[in-house]
C-alpha cells in the first residue's frame, strides 16, 4: 500500500519530544496573558496536534494581532509572504527579549 503524504505526514515523528520532555507540560505556559503587538515563537507541542500550525511554521516568530476565543491570530513572515496563523496558546512562548 502507498503511503499517505497528507497534511500531516511524518509530524509525529519530526515534532516528538525528548523522553524526559514528555508529559504535560505546566501550566504556567497556559496563564501567560499576550496583548496584541507582543512578539511570540512558535513551538509547536505535539501532545495537542489538533490546534497546531503546520510544521513549516515551528521555530518562526510572529507578531499577535488578535483573538478569537482561546486562540491567537499570528502574523508571521514566511519567505517574502506575510501569512495570518490561528492557533492555541499551547504552540507559542514568549520571545525573549
């Protein structure tokens, strides 16, 4: 049988944690309050793959320009394109200054 290369082939394997890494996270990533125009990075976590960004988007940095619900409106640069990613605030963390 061919193998699939859907949308999201091979995420599984490319986004796994390290064993000691693995479990859930705290909660601490969860309360952290971003307004819009704070700068973000994308870290996808593969325990919640349903709300994830595509894998090509891990590691970017964005900007926030909105909310709708839970979730995050991102404004990211990809290439020379401007691209608009909604997702959860499980995949991003706070850029670092």
């Amino acid at each position: 049988m061919k193998r699939s290369k859907g949308l999201r082939s091979k995420g599984r394997s490319l986004l796994s944690k390290h064993p000691r890494e693995r479990g859930m996270r705290g909660l601490s990533y969860l309360l952290i309050e971003y307004k819009v125009g704070d700068k973000v990075a994308f870290d996808i976590d593969p325990t919640s793959i349903e709300t994830a960004p595509h894998r090509r988007y891990h590691g970017l940095t964005g900007t926030i320009i909105g909310k709708r619900g839970r979730a995050y409106i991102i404004e990211t640069k990809l290439g020379d394109k401007r691209k608009t990613i909604i997702t959860t605030p499980e995949h991003i963390r706070p850029l670092t200054s």
